[in-house]
C-alpha cells in the first residue's frame, strides 16, 4: 500500500526583491493569484491527503485566495525564514501523519509546475530510500565574482543544476535534518541542504525550466505565458 502523500506550501515571505507592497505569492496572474495556480494540482490530485500552508500570523491576503475554505487545506503559523516554516507546518502535519509518509515542499511563488513534472516526481521517488527534488542543469556559462564585482573564475557548469521544487523527503528525516539546521544556526534555503547535512543524497529528477519562481517584476509577463503555453498544450 503507497503511503499517503503530504504537501507543504512556505507562503510567508514578504517578496522584498519584487518592491511590491503586495507578497509576491498574492499578486495577481491572469486574473487569480500566484498562489491559487501553485495549489492547483495539488488540491485536484487524489494521490495527496492534505496541504498545509504556511502563512504569516497578520497574513491579510489569504482570505480571499480560492483555496483558503478548502477542506484538503490547512493554516499553519510561518516563520521569520522559509526553513522556519516549513518546520512549523511539518509539525502540524505529525498530528495527521506518520513520520514515514511523504511530503513534498513547493514554493507558493511557482505557479506553472507541469502536472507531468510532479508525477515523474512521485514515481521516481516513492521507493527511494532518500528523496529528491526537480531541478534543471545549468546551461549557461558560470562566473564567480571576486567580491568586487570582477570575475575571480569560471565555474565548471557540466555538474551543477538548478535547485527547483517541489522538494520530496519523508516526514520524520525532515523534520530531523531542519531541527539540526536550525540548532547549528544554519538558515538552510531550501529542504534538500538540511537533508544534505545529514549525510544523505537527495535525487535530482530533471523537470522543465517553466517552472519558474516569481522574484523580480518580469517573472509575472513570462509566467502568464508560461501558462498559456501549457493550456494550448493540453
């Protein structure tokens, strides 16, 4: 019997790098939120049990998101950091969940994954003694600066991938590697350095690089079209 799948959506960041008054993840795309188009698979998906998303206490915005009386989905308290939050809502989930049972970490400001994405995800992973994560390898040419905005060196790329979600691992190894990121005062970025911390190897699986993260006020215009590309897909 496959064990229940779980997700988590870290939504209490402010966005400073968009100089939007509005949270990057409530801005409007096409009509809807951010937000809404990054719940979207998962809350029409049968294989996942519940979502919890985590959302600043005075969070203002949620409210009027399409999914916020959703019975798949629940309200947990965010943090001063992603890493904060995801281990708050982590916890929530341990009330409902077992510690081996899966969970998979999206950010709430990527609206366009690929329903083909998130399956080759969950079917490459379900066995996998450690987890993993979408991604895509890096393609372009890579410098390292000296500091003071010259090139110290040129990187080599042929090994290196760009780190996407969602991000997969089970309950209990998560919750661990993040209380012993947190304890060594280590603000991981992302669920796949704290599991890195632990020893383990996460799985790359190769996704497409639509699945963009809104940060700056372009990423909004490609986003769109992203989207309309993948509806005249279907």
């Amino acid at each position: 019997m496959t064990l229940p799948l779980w997700v988590i959506l870290p939504a209490a960041g402010v966005g400073r790098r968009m100089g939007s008054a509005i949270p990057k993840q409530y801005l409007d795309l096409a009509g809807r939120a951010v937000i809404d188009y990054a719940l979207d698979l998962f809350v029409a998906d049968a294989r996942i049990a519940g979502i919890v998303v985590a959302l600043d206490p005075v969070d203002g915005y949620w409210d009027a998101t399409a999914y916020a009386d959703h019975p798949k989905v629940t309200r947990a308290a965010g943090g001063a950091e992603r890493c904060h939050s995801v281990l708050n809502a982590l916890a929530l989930l341990a009330e409902r969940a077992d510690e081996q049972d899966w969970v998979l970490v999206h950010d709430a400001a990527r609206p366009c994954l690929r329903a083909a994405d998130l399956d080759r995800l969950i079917e490459t992973l379900l066995d996998d003694p450690v987890g993993g994560l979408l991604g895509i390898p890096v393609r372009d040419t890579m410098k390292r600066d000296d500091d003071a905005g010259r090139i110290a060196s040129t990187v080599d790329r042929s090994s290196l991938w760009h780190a996407y979600t969602p991000q997969m691992f089970r309950l209990g190894l998560l919750r661990q590697a993040l209380h012993d990121a947190l304890a060594a005062n280590d603000l991981v970025t992302d669920d796949a350095s704290a599991i890195e911390r632990l020893g383990h190897a996460p799985r790359l699986i190769e996704g497409h690089a639509d699945n963009l993260k809104i940060t700056r006020a372009e990423d909004l215009p490609l986003a769109r079209f992203y989207l309309e590309q993948q509806r005249r897909a279907r």
